[in-house]
C-alpha cells in the first residue's frame, strides 16, 4: 500500500498535476486564480482544458461533468464523453476550452423560486476555476457554478463565492487603515465537523419511514438510549472501523483533509472532521463527504443516515462550522495573542463579529432553517433557535474595559498539576468552552454549532461573510477618514460593546432561564422554519445583500419560495409516509396480535379448567382502545394533509399549516403507535425495533 503523502491527492487536477501538465505560464495564472481570486484569461482555457484531459485520460477516464449545487439542497452532474468522431469512422478524445468554461444544462427541473417559467428550460454551468477539477468514478468531475438563462443565480456556490471576494476586500481595507500594506488577500476558512448515523442495510430496507424521508417516523424508545454515556469517544466496532479507514482513503485521494474520526453521542452515531481550507473549497469538500460517505456505506452493509433527527429520544446530527478569518502572509486574524487588551486589530475583526450577527440574527437562523434542522435545535444536544454569541469571561472583560476606558488587568493562567511527578504539567485555558452556545468563540475561530446534518455549508457561511464584511466595510469607512487612529479605534470598539453586548451569552443555553432573558434583551427566537423565512426578505436584509451584491431582490424571493416549497414537500412525504405505513402494517399487524390473543381467550374457557384469563382480557382492552385512538388520529392526519393539499394561498401559509396542522396530527398518530410497540409481541410489529437499529451493528 502506497504512504498517505505518496496518494494523498492522487484524483485532484491540483498543483502537482498542473505543474506537470501545463506551461509555466498558464500554471502560474491559475495559480493565482485559485489563490488570490484573480481573473483567469479565457485565452487560457483551451491549454488547461487538455491538460485536465490528459490527466483525465492517465487515470481511466471516458467522461468529463460539470458539478453544480443548485437549490435541491445535494450535487447535481451531468456526464458527456470526451469522444469525438473523426474521418475514419473512429473516434478521438478530446476537450475544449470552450466546453471547460461553460456548459449548458435543462434547468426546467431544477428550483427557481419563480425566476423562470417552467418553459423557459435553459441554464447555464460556469467552471470554478478557484476550486480543484477531481476524478471519481472515472469521470472528471469539474466545480462549476449554476446560473438562469436570465442571469440570476440557481445555485448555493455562486452566492458563496461573492461573498469571500466581499469580506476579502473589506477586510483588505480595514487593515490598510491599520498600515497593514503587506496583506494582499484575506480568505474567510472553514472547518466543517460531520456528524452521521450508520444502520445495518438489510433493516433500513425493512423500514419505509427511512426509506422515504430519512428518518423514523415510529418507534418505541428501547430500554437503553445514550443515558450511560457509552459511546461518546468509545472504542470504534470493528465493522464501523474499517468503513471509517476506507472512507478516510477515499477522501484523501480526493484532496479531502479528513483529520478526526470517533464515535459521537448517541448510539450507532458517528462523527468526522476535516482540517481547515478556504470556504468555498470547504464547501465543496464536504458536499463530497456526504456523497462519499453514503456511497461507501453500501459497501459496507451500511446505510448513512444524514438526517438532523433519525432516531426519537437521542441525539440528533449536527454539522459544526468552524470559521475564521486568514490573511495571504499566514496570519489567523481571529488570534487574540497573549494579551488580546493590546491587540487592537483583532479585537476591530472581533467587534464585526459581535455587531453582526446582533444586527442579522434572523439571517444566521435562516441560513440553519430545515424541516429536519426544526427537530434537532432547541433540545439538550443542540442549540437553542435563539442567536447569542460565547465569548468567553477573559475577552468579555477585555472589551468591558475597552468600553469604560479602563485598563485590563489581566488573568493569570493556573496551572495544572496532576497529583503525579511523571505527568506533565500545562496552563489551563483562561476561559472553558461552551457547548450549549450556536456561535462560540472557541480561541481563533468562531463555531457556529447550528447547522442541521444535512445542510449545505455554504449558506450559513454565506451569511456570516456578508454580515461581517458589511461591518468592516463601516468601520473602514471611519477609520479611513480618521485624524486619530488610536482614539477612533478604541471608539469603535467600545461603542459596539455597548450597542451590542445584549448578543453576548457565556451562560448555559439550555437552560429556561435564558429563554426568558434573552426575550428580555430583545433576541429573535424563529423556533420553527416558517417562522424564520418570515423574514429573509426584511428590508435590512435586503438592503445588505444588494449593497454587498451577493444576493438581488429577485433571488432572494425566490431563495425563500424555493426553501418554503421545500419545507411543505418533505412534511407532505413524511405524513404520506405515515398515512401508508399506518393502514397497511401497523394497524392489521395490531389487529393480528388482538386477534390471536382473543383467540387463545376463548380457547381458555372452552377448555373450562378455571383459568381466569384476566390478564390477557386486560391486554385485549388496552390494545382495542389504542388501536381506537390509532384510527382516529390516522383520519385527523388525512384531514390534515387533504386541508394543506387544496390550499390555494402562498409558500408561507403553506408551510404554517403543514408545520402547525400536519406536524402536529403526525407526532399524536406516532405517540399511540408507539405505545401500541410497546404492548405488541415483537413477532407481529412489522418494523425493526429501535433497539435492534441502534444496537445490533
């Protein structure tokens, strides 16, 4: 088996490759795309367009696709050959520039939010020439973006990419009111932790709920859930082990820095993280993890479920956005140093921070908004739908001393000593992490904790580089006008401390107190996903967007048709879902198990040996009454679903009625099902137990 370093890479068109297939020219050019976002000659394109070819060719390849992410949420790809035919009735292998650059795709079934009639077919893919072409599957995969014939975006990398260049920029200006001269390019960075279930196949296969939606739309807790705290960090089953080692081998040759691996909370739930890269870089990584992950379960006997809530009753999945700012010369600009009271340019890109997300709170939850993402959030495994930001003690006291103008004293650094001469000793952190917090600052870099499992990193990145390149450009614009650096550095600072403080929570999220103080400071709560989308199309968010030029008006109505049409879909799939599994196996296999049970009761007393069965009476009563209960609730879903099926109105009533009509006759039809399980020989309840998905890997 060949090193790590030796194939770490080996299906990406990356920088060893371009060395080798292209001139000196040309690679220095796309080198400097890829790097420092500048404009790549289209001159160019026909040179590079071979070179991947060849390179292409010299892996196996026959086909070439250019790989989008339009608002369905997952990758979309269309693969041609590179044949084309020559004189002699054979063919040659060939790929133009022309075709590298942009490709034609039939947009009509892909969502626009309105931007095009369904007639009006035509979109466009445009090559990524920022982010990496890689081999899978004997195709040449090609990042592009996907755009209407209009003009107006489809697709979630566009959006990404404006706005890197925006906090790029913004962040460029503020540090050259610094006198910083020597950075030319700032990149925002994410490291994007994933977590995931893995199920036995052949039982995914028994259940339609999983099938269809992804999820467990019935099923009895089992004695055991994660109360213990078992498989937090524990010792990796063989079988998970060697899927965890082949999907690690995958992605590295896709360039993918798959760094962590390990058991998460709940049982059979899993996580995996990456080192950081540059945002849309990331974006695209984790796209490819999802799809390789999923892919190499199969193999496995596997299947991987990314649903936010697969399972009742332990945790969901999460996917953890680490994100920072770095500069071309290597500098984090969220490193506070050793005495972050002096480091005045870290606490300017600090108070961004602070400011924006105050003043956009919506748009973070609406950037984590889902059907599945609205089970996860709020409960004790996941933050709460309310924004705040963790600071910490040590760097809340910093900018309290900034704002009254006093001086920072400091925190001396323990250290700690274990008891025994042979271990080493360490300082502690000054401050501890915060868990239960959506957006914490956790030493240089900000984690924003609320991204559902399935989510495309993109939006929420999205969202917090133009909330805080809109910062940066408004603290520029002071201190590039300023007589007194000093002076109006300290001022920026220590106002927004003031004006914004109330975002800053080093507190325990969980906790109910903090639901009623947070609604005292004013913090928006959108505990559903409708409640949130009310507001994409605000007047501020709106305002920001065009000001930054990420997002026009057109596209972020249709962004909030196409997330709302989305929602209302996949409720109407899971209570179809429900409806189906209700009448055709869970209410006859019942019935069965009453029936048998009913029989063995006459059988009883016609034998006539004076055997009460008072026991199996009681049972019979129970199960009868329930199943009573079950037919019922099964009608009050189909009213339900029928009421949203023959709504006329808009996206957003429709999915207040399916989110507070639908959900809510869906969770009472599964609360009696579930305590039919419970009371139902196993022998007769059609669907594999939670015990047995969750603990028979």
């Amino acid at each position: 088996m060949n090193s790590i370093p030796e194939f770490f890479g080996s299906m990406v068109f990356n920088d060893e490759a371009m060395k080798k297939f292209l001139s000196d020219k040309v690679y220095k050019a796309l080198k400097s795309t890829i790097e420092n976002g500048e404009h790549l000659d289209n001159s160019m394109a026909n040179e590079v367009a071979n070179a991947m070819k060849e390179w292409a060719l010299s892996l196996g390849c026959t086909h070439f696709t250019h790989w989008f992410q339009p608002m369905t949420g997952i990758t979309a790809e269309k693969h041609d050959s590179f044949i084309v035919p020559a004189e002699d009735g054979k063919v040659l292998m060939e790929f133009s520039g022309k075709e590298l650059i942009k490709g034609e795709s039939d947009a009509s079934s892909f969502p626009s939010g309105g931007i095009r009639a369904t007639f009006e077919a035509r979109g466009y893919t445009a090559w990524d020439p920022t982010s990496y072409a890689f081999v899978m599957d004997k195709t040449l995969y090609i990042p592009t973006i996907f755009l209407s014939y209009t003009g107006e975006v489809l697709d979630k990398k566009t959006p990404l990419l404006r706005s890197m260049e925006r906090i790029s920029s913004e962040a460029l200006r503020l540090l050259k009111a610094l006198g910083r001269n020597d950075v030319t390019h700032v990149s925002a960075s994410v490291g994007a932790e994933q977590e995931y279930f893995l199920i036995d196949k052949e039982m995914y296969l028994e259940r339609r709920d999983l099938m269809y939606t992804g999820r467990t739309l019935f099923g009895a807790r089992p004695p055991k859930g994660q109360e213990m705290d078992d498989h937090y960090f524990g010792s990796i089953k063989p079988r998970v082990a060697a899927f965890m080692a082949d999907l690690d081998r995958e992605l590295w040759k896709l360039g993918v820095l798959s760094k962590t691996r390990h058991n998460e909370a709940a049982p059979c739930q899993h996580e995996i993280a990456p080192v950081f890269t540059t945002c849309n870089i990331a974006s695209d990584h984790n796209q490819l993890t999802m799809k390789v992950m999923k892919n190499l379960a199969l193999k496995h006997g596997f299947v991987c479920l990314l649903h936010e809530k697969p399972f009742e009753g332990v945790n969901g999945s999460g996917k953890h956005n680490n994100w920072s700012l770095s500069t071309n010369t290597g500098e984090n600009l969220f490193r506070p140093g050793k005495k972050p009271f002096e480091n005045k340019q870290f606490l300017l890109f600090l108070s961004a921070v602070i400011k924006g997300v105050d003043e956009y709170q919506d748009l973070l939850r609406i950037s984590v908004a889902s059907a599945g993402n609205d089970h996860r959030l709020g409960a004790h495994e996941a933050p709460p739908a309310i924004m705040s930001i963790f600071l910490g003690s040590e760097l809340e006291s910093v900018l309290e001393a900034v704002a009254n103008g006093e001086e920072y004293v400091g925190v001396k650094r323990a250290k700690m000593g274990m008891g025994v001469d042979a271990l080493p000793e360490f300082k502690k952190d000054t401050t501890d992490r915060n868990r239960t917090s959506p957006f914490a600052f956790t030493g240089n870099k900000f984690e924003f904790r609320s991204l559902g499992s399935s989510l495309n990193i993109a939006c929420p990145n999205i969202m917090i580089n133009t909330i805080v390149a809109e910062q940066l450009s408004q603290f520029a614009d002071i201190l590039e006008k300023s007589e007194n650096l000093e002076q109006d550095i300290e001022k920026i600072i220590g106002e927004t401390y003031k004006k914004h403080h109330r975002i800053i929570f080093n507190g325990n999220n969980y906790a109910e107190e903090w639901l009623h103080e947070a609604e005292a400071r004013g913090l928006c709560n959108y505990r559903t996903m409708p409640e949130a989308m009310e507001h994409y199309s605000d007047e501020k968010n709106v305002a920001l967007f065009e000001k930054n030029q990420v997002f026009n008006k057109n596209e972020i109505h249709a962004r909030t048709e196409i997330l709302l049409e989305g929602y209302s879909k996949t409720i109407n799939i899971e209570a179809l879902t429900m409806l189906d599994m209700a009448r055709k196996d869970i209410f006859p296999a019942v019935s069965r198990f009453v029936g048998e049970i009913s029989q063995t009761v006459v059988n009883v007393k016609k034998l006539d040996v004076g055997i009460n069965p008072k026991s199996e009476i009681n049972l019979i009563k129970k199960l009868s009454d329930l199943l009573d209960k079950f037919s019922t609730y099964t009608e009050e879903l189909e009213a339900a679903v029928n009421k949203a099926h023959s709504f006329k109105g808009n996206a957003l009533s429709l999915a207040y009625i399916y989110c507070n009509e639908v959900l809510a006759a869906m969770g009472k039809l599964r609360k009696v099902s579930d305590e039919m399980e419970q009371y139902t020989c196993a022998d007769f309840w059609p669907y594999p137990s939670y015990g047995r998905l969750m603990f028979t890997i």
